[in-house]
C-alpha cells in the first residue's frame, strides 16, 4: 500500500524526460504534505513546548525558586493544612498554588509528572514497536506453524482484560522486579507500568505488521530478490522493513497518547505512580478530596493532560492522512 | 453454516480452556506469595498457614491447576476439618477475605455493571453511529469539521478527568443531581437513573467519539462507490441510499469494534465504577487489588475474560448477517 506511490513515482522520472517531472519518495510526499498542514504545525510546537518544559523542568522549577517535593508550612494554614488565599494558595511564590496539607508546589510537581508520564508512555511505545514488528515480521515472513503458533498467543493475550491484568499484577510483579534488583518504590513501579503496557501492547501492531509483510513479501522486488538469492535477513532488513516504517510510525503517535491516558488511570486508581513522587494521575486521585474547595486541583493537572493527549493524537492524525496515498488533499 | 459454527464454538472452549491455564498459571508462578495474597489486609501467621493448606499451594502447580479445573465443573472444598469451606460447581475460588465463593461476589456485583454498559451502550451506539452518518453527508463543511474536532478531543478525553469534571459541576456546583448511591432499578428507580445518568453520559461521551469517527470514513469509503450512484440513478430516495446501501455496506467493522467494547464493558468498567461508587465489577476488582485477594482476582478476569471470547464469536457470526458477500467457511 504505502510503497505503491513511491515506485510509480519513481518509474515515472525518466532520466531524459523533461525536467520538472520529478520522482518523489513516499516521505517526500508526506512531509510536503505535513509542511502545509496548520494543524499539524500546530500540534508540532505544543508537543515541542510540552518535551522541552519536561527535559528542562529542574531548570525552570530552579529558576522560579520551587521544587516538587520540599514541603512549605508558610503556604498552609497550621490548622488544617488549607492553602492561605484562593486559587489553592496561588501567590507569586507558588504561581498554581500549593497541596492541601503539605504546602508542595503545584507547578513544580505539575512538571515533573509530565517528564514521569513521558518517560513511561514513551519507553513502553518504543518496547511495543519492537516487539509488534518483530513477531508481526518473523509471523508472515516465516508463515505456515510459526505463524499460526504467534497468531493464537495473540490471540490469548487479547483475550486479557488489559486494565484489569495490569491492576491485578501489580502488586506482586512490582515485588519480584525489587527481589531482582530494581530499587523498591516508584523504580521498581516504573518498570513494571513499562514491562506491562509494552507486553500487553504489541499483538495490536504485529497483526497491523504481519497484514503488511504478508503482501509485500508476494510484490515483484522481494521475489526477485528472492530470485538473485539474497538471504533471509537481507531481505527482511533490506527489502521489508524499509517499507514497514509508515503504519508503525502512524500506530506508535497514536498509542503515546493512550499510554499518557492509561499511566495516569493507573496512578489515579493507585498502582502507578507512589508520592512523594509526582504524577498527573495521583495529583487527581489526591484532588478529589479537596476540589469542593479548591477546583483548581483537579482543572490544572486534567487541562495539561488532555492538552498533551489531544496535541499527540491531532499529530497522530496528521502523519496518517499524510502517509494515506489514497488520501486527497 | 451449522459446520462452521459447530467447528467456532469448539475452538472457542478449547481457547476458555487455555485461557483458564494461562491466568491460572500466571497468577500461581507469580514470585509472590499466594497464600499472602489471598490473606487481606489484617493477616496473621495462622491465616497465612490456613491459606496455605486451603488452597494446596504444597502440591505441584500441575496439580493445584487440576484441583481448580475440576473445582469448575464438580466443586471442591478448601481445607479439611473444622476450617473446611465448600465451594459448590462452578467453582472459580473461594475469597477467604470475604468468607464468600468468588462466584457468589461476582454474580453480586454484575447487575450495576450490566446496567451501566447496557446503557452506555445504547447511547453511544445511536449517538455515536447517527453523528458520524450526518458528518460523512456533510463532508468539508463547517458542521464536518466541528463534528470531527469535537469528536477527536472526546477521544482523547481521560475518563477519569471528565468523570471527575461531571461530579464536580452537575453535582457539586449546580446541584442537579444527588451524590451517587447505587440502588438496584427495582427498588428506588428514581434513585437508579439519577445515579446511573451521569456515568451513562460520560462513558457514552467517550465511547460515541470513537464511532462517529469511524463510521465517518466507513461512510465517505462506500459512498464513493459506483453502486450507490447506480442506486441514486434508479431514482431512490437518498434515505434509503443512505441507509440501506451505503451505512450497511460499511456496518462491518462498526459490529466488529462494538461487539469487543460491549464485552470489555461487561467486564467492568473499573474507572467510572470507581469514581461513581458503583458496586459493579470494577470496583470489586480494584478493592480485590487492594485488599489483595487474589482468587477474586482470578475469578474476574476468567470472567470478563470469557465475555470478550464469546463477544469475538458472536461478531464473527452477525458478519454473515449483516455483510451477505460474507460467506462462513
């Protein structure tokens, strides 16, 4: 599907024909497409904002003079633990105001869950894209008992309630990572939301994967690759994965935002991420109890989040249209 | 037909069954300890034992499996002597935290899931189907475009946040509704709706977001085809283009997606339960979490588990009915 364009495209500049037919790769189409699209621009320098802010988040918490975990009676009142003012204790000191009990500044704990919750869907994204295209390329590359064997182990693990495992492992599984050497707590946490949403992830891309490999394998330059008697490997590495990196790239901006969703569920539902250590998740389980009172507790970490969402998936969506051949613009 | 049928329910038992083993297996070789994890959260040396002895966790996984698998079709009793406790058929565990047969626990909390995917179901089904026909008919237009953009931002809504949003404004600030208390329809049906409405509403907000996008391009696809401008030629009503010829033709992967979702539905919602007190599924998995209890754990992901599998049976089968250039073989 995707290589259709660009072989045509190819084939039709003929060395001697006149000089403004030019042969275009498929990314060079796409990305002319992608430079025209406002939406995209736009989702682009929002995520550009949001992956700077994350990587220099100590900096910037620096800079205003707060930090995630230091804890401030001077916020708080010393009965109760209520934020002094409005807005949870909004003040040039704490420009998003303070915890409830604790004094702790909302904007820096803001900032480092997002480099949290990025860490975590961007690590798990990478561990499925390899996982998806190597079962989904060794399974229709290979084909016959292999095939079939991967395809119900697929199957199996489909059948799995994701949120559910995930809640019901938890517990243990993040004990086993300490016994093996993780350091116990938020480490150990981590790993395990990684290990866990990559495992449970792949079977989505490797069938998307095999679909495709299947069908390249029977297009005319793989055969006579197969034909000039090039190894396996060449032409896996060669021939077929050159081809394959659309829909990954496409399926993989579209499951980033899901895992930013999903970490946060499970820090909201309590086995993700473990205070004193921020994260989007748990400052909205926290906000719960407070945000009769105090709204901005739930609004502030919510509004981030679904900006974060929203951008990846309007990105997402941009980069599909844009490998899409079919797609008229 | 009947062959094929036939021949889809036997794969379909020998997957519960492996499925059985795998979730079994999965929970059993967990590095931790099971006893303690069916122990609570107040758990002595002498529960611990008794546990031990209970669920034969001294006998070989092969066998503990055995005494599970025939525990599902004759029954088993846990322990011996006074401490004994009978677990008639079908027997998916025994929660020694609650002193209850898991299955007792999770035909307990079914009705409020059943009634919330039921008719959240409903909703966005109607909504989200009825939307995306009227964007697709209306395609490039403004109403599209706000459709499309309403729709992705309701995809990547959180449910947690927007569940959090609902209670905060309609039942906290405007006062609209009463807090959540789950009352079975037959007892107080006022109370039901009022408490049923709002996660209704939040879980079909979600839920429709996704369908009108993809009946969206299902629609665009088959409304470019050549026979619906021959059904427009006949001189038929564009209604009955509309509906007969174009949304059924493009009805596939619709039943497809919304078979998997009612099934995963079935099996709990766990944020939305969690976050409207309702006593469903979810919830009493989350509490299993953590309380821990493990065989209720067990239970319900064998459970929704099997919902999904015969979800996946049921859309195979509706193919055939509502695609007739399906044929079953």
């Amino acid at each position: 599907m995707a290589t259709t364009e660009s072989v045509e495209a190819a084939s039709s500049a003929s060395p001697d024909g006149p000089e403004e037919i030019k042969g275009r790769s498929l990314s060079q189409i796409a990305w002319g497409r992608l430079k025209r699209d406002k939406t995209f621009i736009g989702s682009c320098i929002v995520l550009l904002i949001v992956l700077l802010v994350a990587i220099f988040a100590p900096f910037i918490t620096g800079l205003i003079g707060v930090d995630p975990y230091s804890l401030d009676a001077s916020a708080i009142s010393s009965s109760g633990g209520k934020p002094n003012g409005p807005w949870g204790g909004a003040s040039l000191d704490h420009p998003l105001g303070v915890e409830w009990g604790t004094g702790r500044d909302i904007l820096a704990r803001l900032l480092y869950g997002l480099r949290i919750s990025l860490l975590i869907a961007t690590t798990a994204t990478i561990l499925v894209v390899i996982l998806g295209t190597l079962f989904g390329v060794i399974s229709g590359y290979v084909r016959g008992f292999t095939d079939a064997a991967i395809g119900r182990f697929m199957d199996l693990i489909l059948a799995f309630p994701f949120l559910l495992i995930v809640l019901a492992l938890s517990g243990a599984m993040t004990q086993r990572l300490t016994d093996l050497g993780v350091p116990e707590g938020n480490a150990s946490r981590i790993t395990y939301l990684i290990l866990v949403l990559g495992i449970f992830g792949w079977p989505y891309l490797a069938r998307i994967v095999r679909g495709e490999v299947l069908s390249l394998r029977e297009r005319e330059f793989v055969e006579s690759a197969i034909a000039m008697g090039a190894s396996a490997p060449r032409i896996i590495f060669r021939e077929i994965l050159p081809n394959l990196w659309a829909p990954i790239l496409v399926y993989a901006t579209l499951l980033l935002p899901t895992y930013i969703a999903v970490e946060a569920a499970l820090s909201f539902l309590g086995v993700g991420i473990l205070p004193p250590e921020p994260s989007f998740g748990a400052m909205l389980s926290e906000s719960v109890q407070f945000f009769q009172l105090v709204p901005s507790y739930l609004f502030i970490p919510g509004t981030v989040l679904v900006i974060v969402v929203v951008a990846f998936n309007l990105a997402g969506d941009s980069v599909r249209d844009a490998l899409d051949p079919k797609a008229v613009k | 037909m009947a062959g094929y049928v036939v021949r889809r329910v036997l794969i379909m038992i020998l997957l519960l069954l492996l499925l059985t083993m795998a979730v079994f297996f999965l929970f059993s070789l967990l590095p931790a300890d099971v006893a303690r994890l069916t122990c609570g959260k107040i758990c002595t040396e002498q529960t611990l034992a008794l546990n031990r002895a209970r669920l034969g966790l001294d006998k070989s996984v092969f066998e503990q499996y055995w005494i599970f698998l025939t525990g599902l079709f004759f029954g088993r009793t846990f322990g011996e002597g006074p401490a004994a406790v009978v677990c008639d058929a079908p027997c998916l565990g025994y929660s020694f935290t609650r002193n209850e047969p898991v299955l007792d626990l999770i035909v307990d909390r079914l009705p409020p899931t059943i009634f919330l995917a039921m008719g959240a179901f409903v909703l966005f089904i109607i909504g989200g189907v009825g939307v995306g026909v009227y964007s697709a008919l209306r395609r490039g237009r403004w109403q599209d475009k706000g459709v499309m953009g309403a729709s992705l931002i309701g995809y990547s809504l959180p449910s947690f946040f927007i569940g959090l949003v609902a209670i905060y404004f309609i039942i906290i600030r405007w006062k609209l509704l009463p807090f959540p208390s789950y009352e079975p329809p037959w007892e107080d049906p006022v109370g039901f709706v009022q408490t049923m409405i709002l996660p209704w509403v939040v879980l079909a907000i979600l839920y429709a977001a996704f369908y009108t996008r993809l009946t969206r391009s299902q629609m665009l696809e088959t409304l470019n085809e050549d026979y619906i401008r021959t059904a427009r030629a006949k001189g038929l009503p564009e209604r009955v283009v509309v509906r007969k010829h174009a949304l059924r033709a493009g009805l596939t992967p619709i039943v497809t997606a919304a078979g998997l979702d009612l099934a995963g539905l079935l099996g709990g919602a766990i944020i939305l339960e969690t976050i409207f007190s309702l006593p469903g599924l979810g919830s009493l998995a989350v509490s299993a979490v953590l309380d821990p209890d493990l065989s209720i754990l067990v239970g319900v992901t064998l459970v929704t588990a099997t919902f999904i599998i015969v979800a996946n049976l049921i859309v195979d089968l509706l193919y055939a009915v509502i695609d007739p250039r399906v044929r079953l073989s």
